[in-house]
C-alpha cells in the first residue's frame, strides 16, 4: 500500500528498497496498479464531468437565445442612436436656417 500512495504521489522516497526478485515483481506490480488506479480514478471523474447530449443541446438552446436577446438589444440601441442623430441633425438644420435668416434681416 505504501509503494502505492509513494507512485500516485510521485515522491518516489528510496527508504525501503527491495533486495529479491520477488520483492522487485511485487514492488513494480503495486507500482503499476498505482499508476492504473490513479488513471482510472481520474478517467471516471472527467467522465462525470462531461455533458450528455441532451445536455449540450440544451446549452446550445441557451446559448443561442442569449445571442438573439444580445443582437435584439445591440440592433435597439443601433436604432435609438440613429434616430437620435437624425433628431439632433434636423433641429440643428433648423437652428442653422434661423441663424442665416436673423444675419440676413439685419
């Protein structure tokens, strides 16, 4: 269990070394079923992690109208701006006109 916790750790502490053969099977088995069991282990949770498909298509729903609500608003203040612009131009037009006719009569 020790050799185990010390691979999926990666510590690697050199304390107890094997002297035999079998001593290096068994210690380079657990060293393998370690790195196994750390792999699975992370496997399974990124797999939890992973939407189904109905899921992505609800997020592509969502994600979807939140880009028609943008456009609708960007596409609103668009219009707003540019009647704004035409309001201020005609009343400047006017203002201009005024002037010129006040300039004139004196």
């Amino acid at each position: 269990m020790w050799l185990m916790f010390v691979t999926m750790t990666t510590v690697g502490y050199g304390d107890h070394v094997p002297s035999s053969h079998g001593g290096r099977v068994v210690c380079a088995t657990a060293s393998i079923l370690g790195i196994v069991l750390a792999s699975l282990i992370t496997a399974a949770l990124g797999n939890l992690m992973t939407f189904s498909s109905n899921e992505q298509s609800a997020l592509l729903i969502v994600t979807r109208e939140k880009s028609r609500i943008r456009m609708r608003q960007f596409a609103a203040t668009i219009l707003v701006l540019w009647w704004r612009r035409l309001k201020d131009n005609l009343t400047l037009r006017q203002v201009h006109n005024h002037c010129h006719c006040r300039d004139l009569s004196l």
